[in-house]
C-alpha cells in the first residue's frame, strides 16, 4: 500500500503539491484525478524517489520513500507518463534492462521477458528495434517495462495519453489484471470517464491540493441529487444570485457575463421555474444544458472550473 | 554489479547501432592528422630532380664534371641525362628536369690552361628545391676543379697532352713519370690532408637521439584527438537519456544514479580502449612507428579517455540545454586540443605555449603517453597517475551525481 501524508512539494515560491493525504490500498486502484498541472505527476515523483518532498512523508508498504529509498523503491513499478525506452534497443532489450535494474536475472529475468512481451501483445516483436513501433504499441511496452519485475505497488501516471483505442482498452484491461492480482495501483488522469471505469477509489486534485476523495460513490453522493445546469447568455451576476438565494433546490457554482453554471435538484422537473427565474433576473438565455452528476459535475461543482481547462 | 554491467552493454550495444558516429569520433582526427601529416613532412622521400647535361666538349674533364652529380648522395637525389643543347632547352621549357647544364666546348683547354670559362646553368624557374641543390653542387665541384688544377695541373696537362702510339697506348715512360708527380704532390700536401687539419664535429639537440620521426611525433597526439572527439559524442547521450525519460525511469529505480553513471562512462571507455587499440596497431605495425610499452600505453590512454568523457558529461549536466551543453563541450574541446598538444604537438609549439597547455588535462595525460613511449615511464609512476586519473573520475562522477539528482533530471 502507499501511505501518502501532509505531502508538500514546492519549487521556490511555487507550491507544485501543497499537503496532499491519501492512502492507496492493496488489491485496488486508486486514481488521482485532476487537470493538467494539478500535481499528480509531482505526485508521483515524490512516490517514485524522483524528487524529494518539502515536507511530509510518503511510505510504500510501510517503507519511507526518503529514509528507506532502496527498500521502497524495490517493490516500485514505475510506468512514467513519457515513454522511457530506449529507442534504439529492440523491445526485449529494453525489457531485459529494466528488468536487470530491479536486480532480476537468469532464468526467471528470461521468464517474465516472455511474460509481459506476450501480454502487451509485443513476443512477436521482441526484437524489433522500438524506433519501428507505433505509439501504441511504444506504450504498451513503457508499461511492460514497469512490470516486469512484478512489483507490489505500481504506479501510472497518464498511461493512456496520445494511445489509440485498440491500444487503450488492451492497456486498461492489463490494469485492471494487475489490480486483481492484488498489486496497489495508483493511477492518475484527466480522463474522467477512465478514471470513473476504472478505480475503486479516487482523489480529485487541483492546484496541489486534493479537493475531494473516496469510491466513486461517496464522491457521487456530494453531489447529491442535483444535476448540473449551464446557461449561456448574459448575465447580472448580483441579480443571480439574489433570484437564488431562497431556492434550496438551486445553488449558484459560477457566473460570468456569458455563462452561468447552476447545481440544481431534479433540473429536468425545474427547467420552467429556472427559466422565470432567470428573466427575473434580467438574464438573456441562448441556450441550456443538463448535466447528470458525474465526477466532472463534482469537479466543477468544486472548483468552478471544467477539468479539462 | 548486475546492473553496471548492464548499463555497459546496453550502450554498447546502442553503439554499436550508431557506427557513424564513432566512425566520425574517430575519422575526424584521423583526417586532420593524416592531412597535417602529409603537409608538415609525412613523405619520407626527399627532394629529386633531374638534371640535363648538354656536353659539347666530349673530354675527361666534362665527363668529371658530370659524374660528380652520379656519386654519394647527390646521385640519390639529382638524375642526371645527357642531352644535345637544342632538346635541353626544350625539355627545360616543359618542365620536364630540374636544370639543364651547359658544358661548352673547350672546357677542358681553359681549365688546363687557368684560363677563364664559362659554363651555363638553367634553372627550372616552377621548382625551388632541387634547382638550389644543383646550382650550390656546381658551384662547389666548379671551385676544387679551380684546386685540382692548382695541385694536379702538370701531371694532368702531360695526360691530356699525350698522344698515344699505334697501339693506342700510352707509353710506359709518361705513365711512370705522372704516377712519380701525382706521388710527390700528395707527399708535399700529405701534413694538411691526412689527418685533416680543421676538424667538422655535427651535433644535433637530443644527443643520440634519432632523427626527426614526424609520424612518432604527431601519433600521440592523434591519439589524444581522437578521444577528445569520442569523450564530447558520447557526452551527449546523457542528454538523450534524460529526453527520452530513460534517466528519470533509472532514478525511480532502487539502483544508484553513480552506478548508472559509472557503467556509462566503463562503456565509453571500453569503446576508447578498442578505438585506441586498433590505432596503436595501425601505429606500429602498419605505418612502423616506433612505440615502446604498448599494453601500459593502452591502459593509460583508456584512463585518460575515461577521465576527459567523465569531464564532458560534467560540463554537459552544468548546460541549459542540449544545444548548449554540445556548444559548451565544443569550446572546450577544441582550445584543449590547441593548447594540450592534441592539434600540434607540443614540440611545434613556443616553449612558453607548450608548458602552459601541459598543465591542460589531455596535455598532462599526452606528456605522459609520450614518455610511456619513449619507454621512460617507470610502472609505479603510471601506477599513481593512474590512481590520481581514477580520483579524479571519483570526483567528476559524485559531482555528476548530484547534479543529476539536484535539477537536471527534473528541469
């Protein structure tokens, strides 16, 4: 399991992760949800050993990333977001190196080569040079090169960016196996729907600091019942806000000159009454849009903001 | 272990797919060198040229005049071919020989006779050398035929002089009488011939050195070349590693960024040690140079070449960006090839020149390359400049490591 407590990462006067908490279980998938430069990729650098946390500490199987770097890393399975290969290695070289590097040799080294080539669907191209693949096929073979010494914890950062479909739904499926097999995954993206399929349990981060987190459910049930409600037209912000202020059922998330994003209990049944509600507040509606609770509904319920901005 | 030793083969075997690149490392010196080579003195064969003789007096004398040109060493270096006056010039005119000598009839009358002649020499005005050489040898043969005459010129005049009998011979009296005169003049001569009085002592800097061996001269600092070349191309790849992620993916690792380092820098080495391996072969037994301590020259050379890579990757690590860092290893490079005797050997430079860039570190590791050849290096004192290089190293690499580790990795 990962263990992550009051983790602080800052670069001069930026604060990349400010006192971030979380615990990834074994057995499961825990997903780090945020948009880019939310600080899940310093996330997982400070995890991984590569950079050094500020303050705070993280513990993989009950071992100090800092203090017990060799010990923790050890069980590490570490599949970066770029693609880390050797690009002019044929693909089993590169698997034999990385699997020499957490310390697997002989036999059993040769043994699990042919293991993860054959479930990234890559034996066949063991020795092709990784400058002929594609990039899917270039990622599935980043992601063979983290597991191939079998480790307890993996970590994912983004692995499905720029993979076609084929590719994406092979390398979930190879998630999720390694999950069942009772390794800890933690898995960060921007795909709210990946992240929705995907992970047992999820923290939402951004700016550095995590916002929301638990299963899929308990994050649903913040949102309650209500659904997410956008109008585009123009709007008097103070005149919003005060049409709203007795209604329980409607609370008022964003509002700008152009654009209003409303949480709203049972919008479809509401619709009639928004509408007045919105003439009386001098608003001009060009168009409206319902949106049923879902994980970027939270987000945006949470920060104002949509998780791909 | 396992690990070094697999970071040693995986960029070998990544090498070994980019041969262009080591081609150049090393065809670069290798050109340069073959090419300062050639132009400061390669060519071992001297100066030769052809002289022309149009001899138009057909007697003794001339016939001695000519021949002086056919013996010692001007007969290796000046071909001569009589011809008749007409084909001489014309031969002169298309620069076909050196000079065209003119030995008018009556030669022989005015040398027996102390009376003035003149003979002609025309130079070949496209060549410098070799017309030179036979204008000063004329000039000297010109001037003993002037003492020969004074020494010799009665018996000499009675041999001209003679005229056979019927039977073509000449009459055993006048042969008794020159021999009697030729043995009484080199009695009366023999105090200041034999020995000689004034004595001619050649010394040359060095004592019993050798003769200048450009090749020997130039070789090691081919050498030196070489691996400089080699230390700044395979610098690079750490800029490679970390655009390629492969860096940050090792850190991640339980294994050490030094061994990484490390097993890294064995394999430029090992690169270096067989690239400088096949040129010491090439040295001295392709092209014959004279080269003592060949097995300490490799060891020591490998050394070096580990510690100038070791430095380049610093300087690398220390560069904004990759475009930078290969600007910044070129501009070291090419003032410690200049000043460390890896362009000119140091024994073409200004002393003052060649001290400073002895103390330049390839200048430094060159000066002791020369005196493992020069077989004037004792083994204990490789022994400790190779522990002093391996400190070295030590030292580059931790500071590498912190580096890596620090910001480069992460930026």
């Amino acid at each position: 399991m990962i263990e992550v407590a009051q983790l602080r990462k800052e670069y001069g006067d930026l604060v990349a992760v400010g006192g971030v908490s979380f615990t990834a279980e074994t057995g499961a998938i825990f997903g780090l949800l945020g948009p880019n430069g939310a600080g899940k990729t310093t996330t997982i650098g400070c995890i991984s050993g590569l950079l050094e946390p500020t303050a705070g500490t993280v513990r993989v199987r009950g071992h100090d990333v800092v203090r017990e770097g060799t010990r923790a890393k050890a069980s590490l399975g570490v599949v970066p977001q770029e693609i880390a290969l050797y690009e002019d290695l044929s693909a089993g070289e590169n698997v034999r190196f990385w699997g020499q590097a957490y310390g697997l040799g002989g036999s059993k080294l040769r043994a699990r080569m042919t293991d993860v080539l054959e479930i990234t669907g890559l034996l066949d191209r063991a020795d092709d040079r990784v400058d002929q693949f594609s990039g899917g096929m270039k990622r599935r073979l980043n992601f063979a090169c983290g597991i191939v010494h079998e480790p307890q914890v993996l970590l994912l950062d983004e692995p499905t960016v720029g993979v076609d479909p084929q590719s994406r739904v092979r390398l979930l499926d190879l998630v999720r196996e390694q999950a069942n097999q009772g390794v800890c995954v933690l898995y960060t993206t921007h795909y709210m729907e990946e992240a929705q399929s995907m992970c047992d349990r999820l923290a939402i981060i951004d700016h550095g600091h995590i916002i929301a987190q638990g299963s899929l459910e308990e994050l649903q049930a913040q949102m309650g019942e209500r659904d997410l409600v956008r109008v585009s037209g123009s709007f008097d912000e103070n005149d919003l806000r005060r049409v709203f202020s007795r209604d329980e059922d409607v609370e008022v998330v964003t509002v700008d000159d152009a654009q209003a994003t409303l949480s709203v209990r049972q919008a479809s049944s509401k619709l009639p009454t928004l509408l007045a509600a919105l003439t009386r507040a001098d608003s001009e509606v060009r168009d409206i849009t319902v949106s049923q609770p879902s994980l970027e509904s939270l987000f945006i319920k949470l920060t104002g903001k949509e998780l791909r901005e | 272990m396992r690990f070094l030793l697999a970071t040693v083969v995986k960029d070998l075997i990544r090498r070994r797919r980019d041969p262009i690149a080591l081609l150049l490392w090393t065809g670069i010196p290798l050109a340069i060198g073959g090419l300062i080579f050639l132009a400061f003195g390669g060519d071992d064969a001297g100066p030769s040229g052809r002289l022309l003789v149009a001899d138009q007096d057909h007697t003794v004398l001339s016939a001695l005049l000519t021949g002086a040109y056919q013996q010692g060493p001007l007969a290796e270096i000046i071909e001569v071919e009589v011809v008749e006056l007409e084909e001489g010039h014309e031969r002169i005119d298309a620069g076909e020989a050196s000079g065209l000598l003119i030995i008018p009839e009556g030669f022989s009358a005015a040398v027996l006779e102390s009376e003035p002649f003149e003979i002609s020499l025309v130079r070949n005005p496209a060549q410098r050398i070799v017309p030179g050489i036979i204008e000063e040898s004329l000039s000297l043969v010109v001037e003993s035929t002037f003492y020969l005459q004074r020494l010799f010129g009665e018996p000499l005049d009675v041999i001209v002089g003679t005229q056979p009998d019927d039977a073509n011979v000449v009459p055993d009296s006048t042969v008794a009488s020159v021999s009697v005169a030729f043995d009484q003049i080199v009695d009366r001569t023999r105090p200041y011939l034999f020995p000689p009085v004034i004595e001619l002592e050649t010394t040359s800097p060095g004592g019993d050195e050798e003769g200048f061996d450009f090749a020997r001269l130039f070789f090691p600092s081919m050498l030196f070349m070489a691996l400089l070349f080699m230390a700044q191309g395979l610098s690079e790849d750490i800029w490679r590693e970390r655009s390629q992620g492969t860096l940050r993916r090792v850190i991640a690792t339980p294994q050490r960024v030094a061994t990484f380092l490390v097993g890294k820098l064995l394999a430029g080495a090992m690169l270096m040690l067989v690239v400088i391996g096949l040129g010491l072969i090439a040295g001295r037994w392709v092209f014959g140079i004279e080269l003592h301590g060949l097995p300490m020259a490799l060891v020591w050379t490998t050394f070096a070449g580990m510690m100038l890579l070791a430095m380049m990757v610093l300087v690398q690590l220390f560069a904004s960006s990759e475009r930078t860092g290969n600007i910044l290893t070129g501009a070291a490079i090419f003032p410690l090839a200049m000043l460390g005797g890896s362009f000119f050997p140091f024994e073409a430079m200004p002393d003052w020149l060649a001290s400073v860039g002895r103390y330049t570190p390839n200048g430094w590791a060159l000066t002791k390359l020369n005196q493992v050849f020069a077989g004037e290096l004792p083994a204990l004192d490789l022994l400790q400049s190779i522990a002093a290089v391996a400190l070295v190293i030590v030292v580059f690499v931790w500071l590498s490591m912190r580096r890596i580790r620090g910001r480069f990795a992460h930026s």
